[in-house]
C-alpha cells in the first residue's frame, strides 16, 4: 500500500518540502564569457594604471568596445597608446574589456595617482 501525501502539492511548496526546491539558476556560456572578459578588463586596466601606462580617458574608453588596426588599439583613426607611446596591442588585451560603468572608478584612481605624485 502506498502511502498518500496528506498535503497537496502546493501547500507541500510552500512549506518548504523537497518538491519546492527548483532548480539552480543555469548560468550561459556566453554569459561567462562576458563576465571573464569584464573582469579582464579591469585588471588589464587597473594594473596599467598602477604602472602608469594608462593615465587618460580617452585609453580608459577605447577599452570598453576595443577595435584593432594592425594589431594596435584603435580609437577614431588613430591609434591609442600608453603613456609611455607605446601602441596598445591587440595581443596584451586579449579578450578583455571595461563595463562603460567602470569608467569612473578607474579615472578617481587615476586622479588620486595623479595627486599623489604631485605632492612629490
């Protein structure tokens, strides 16, 4: 004899039993991806500024949709650089990329850099 479950299923889930447990949230590949690559950019960016590499906008931003031109950064025709004149190659960023988001947050640490070194 099979015993039946005095609660119908619903009270069951709202209680909490175990048919009430659903199922993970599933994570995409391509979701991973673009978070890998948003964490990349950071860092990428983050270290090159600590470096002081990185120390304009304007390399912040051509970091957010990166387009490359001979294998160097490019941003409006011209190809964006460290600060050092260096090119920024296409082969030290990778599959990295900034959030727009990020922006401001690199460009304080940038300013506070800046200051930092003004007080020298």
């Amino acid at each position: 004899m099979s015993r039946i479950n005095p609660f119908p299923i619903k009270l069951s889930r709202a209680l909490g039993g175990l048919s009430a447990k659903k199922p993970e949230a599933e994570v995409s590949m391509g979701e991973l991806t673009d978070d890998k690559a948003m964490v990349a950019g950071f860092s990428f960016a983050l270290e090159n500024i600590l470096s002081g590499k990185i120390t304009a906008t304007e390399q912040l931003a051509g970091l957010v949709a990166p387009r490359f031109y001979n294998g160097n950064l490019d941003g409006d025709s011209k190809d964006i650089n460290f600060s050092d004149g260096n090119p920024i190659r296409q082969s030290a960023v990778g599959d990295a990329r900034l959030r727009q988001s990020d922006i401001p947050t690199l460009e304080k640490v940038i300013k506070a850099i800046k200051e930092k070194n003004s007080l020298r």
